[in-house]
C-alpha cells in the first residue's frame, strides 16, 4: 500500500509540473519563429516592396508586399506558425499570377520583425493593426482574407470584425483547445490552461463575408474533422475543397492547388461582377 502511495504521489507530480510547464511554456509549444538579421535580403522571385509596419506599442512588424502586373485586389496572408518570410514568401506566384497583389506579414519575433508573441490579446491586436494599414492602400472591398494553420484563427477573427471580400482558410482549425482534445499526446493536458484559444468556429458564426476552406483529408497536425466542424458554420455559398491525399504543407503550390485557388477567386470575382 506504501508502495502504491508513493507512485500515486510520484504521478500525480509528474501531472502537474506537465500541466505547469504547458501553461508557462504556451508560446514555445505553439510558435516556431526563424529570425532573420534587419539587413537580410530576400531571395524570393517576383517584384515586391518590404514594409515595416508600427504596431500600437512601437513595435515594427515585417511585411513583403508583392505586386502584380494589373491587380484585382489584395490577399492578405497569414501564415503559419513556423518559419518566416524567407520561406512564406514563396505563396506569393499563385496569387499574383491570378492578378493579385498579396501582402503577408511576420508575426513578433518572427523574421525581422520586433518583439515577442505574449498573448492571444496582442496577436489579434496586431493583425488589425496590420489590416487597417492595407486599407490605406486598398479598398476593402477588394481585399480577401487567407489564414493558413494558426493563421486561420486569426484571420477568421478579422473577416468578422471587418468587411473583406472573401475568407479564406487553409488546413484550419476548429479552435485550438478543440485540437487539443483530438491530438493524443495533448489530451491530458485541461483545457482551462490554454491560453491562445483562437476560435476559428466562432468568428466565422459572425462572418458576413464568403468563405472557402481548403483543407488535406490525411493532414498529419490538424484533423480533417476540424473543417467538417466548420462547416456546420457555414452560410449559404460558403463552401469546403478537401484536398484528397494531402496533408497538411504539401498541397501548397500543387496544381491541385493552384486550379482550386483559381476557381475560388474566379468564384467571387463573378459574384461580384453580378451585382
């Protein structure tokens, strides 16, 4: 009986200092900056400016913004939640190959930009802070919005907190405590202790732009399931593309890929048209 006390003790110690270091430790479990030196120059083909963009605190935030030769609007690109720009930047050909102009930012601490991610307040904070800045240049009529992995939670927020003209979701989530509880190692671990919640379901009950969702039937991170829930968000002429066979990266730049994101733009471009 001694014995088995003492393992109970020893568990249930093990339990909460897993517990505890999942709290403290949020941000290095969920983000995984690449920083990159003020003077590195991008590698990435295409003609694009570099941007740095002052946050509410004085924090600048590093942003390319790639331009096409006769744009139609802008999408703004969020991405996901490793690397940085070096790496992102290369989305930018699909889009401005379908005459858009694409503008995609760094998190804090990411590439070039300042600071430090500290809280799911300041990301979102920020993001509008960075949208409001792309409507100096463009009418918001003409921007769409793209969130890619932790990027769709963001962007889910902005489109209903704004009026973009299209959302668009790639490899989503349905919120992150909800992926919690479908990832088994993560199970464990309460939900109350998940600080960046980031409810991608939620923001799009209280979305008034259209909204498509890309998302790999075999996605390895982010369950298939998570855009079946969101589907059961949907308004009319929101629509789900599963990717059959992809995962959760591999269907960027694809042609699958790429014949997708074309009908998607050519899809409201036309509904636009009609109005």
């Amino acid at each position: 009986m001694k014995n088995l006390i003492i393992l109970i003790s020893v568990l249930a110690g093990l339990y909460l200092l897993i517990c505890t270091l999942a709290y403290f430790f949020q941000e290095k479990m969920i983000f995984f900056p690449q920083t990159l030196a003020r003077d590195f120059k991008f590698g990435v083909s295409g003609d694009f400016e570099e941007r740095f963009v002052k946050m509410h605190d004085g924090k600048e935030l590093n942003a390319l913004l790639f331009k096409a030769e006769k744009p139609k609007g802008v999408v703004f690109y969020l991405h996901g939640n490793a690397g940085s720009l070096e790496g992102w930047g290369g989305v930018a050909e699909t889009f401005t190959r379908f005459n858009y102009d694409l503008f995609i930012p760094d998190y804090r601490g990411y590439g070039k930009s300042e600071g430090n991610i500290q809280n799911e307040a300041q990301l979102h904070r920020d993001m509008q802070s960075l949208y409001d800045y792309v409507k100096q240049e463009y009418e918001e009529q003409d921007i769409i919005v793209l969130g890619h992995s932790i990027g769709s939670g963001m962007a889910a927020r902005l489109a209903a907190k704004n009026s973009p003209k299209l959302l668009i979701l790639q490899a989503p989530f349905y919120s992150v405590p909800d992926l919690k509880n479908n990832t088994t190692p993560l199970q464990i671990i309460p939900s109350f202790l998940i600080k960046y919640k980031l409810r991608t379901g939620k923001y799009l009950r209280d979305t008034n732009a259209p909204v498509a969702i890309l998302h790999g039937d075999e996605d390895e991170i982010i369950y298939y399931g998570s855009s079946l829930k969101l589907q059961q968000e949907f308004k009319p002429g929101d629509t789900l593309i599963t990717m059959e066979g992809f995962g959760h990266n591999n269907f960027l730049g694809t042609q699958r890929y790429e014949e997708e994101i074309e009908r998607v733009l050519k899809r409201f471009e036309n509904r636009n048209s009609e109005r």
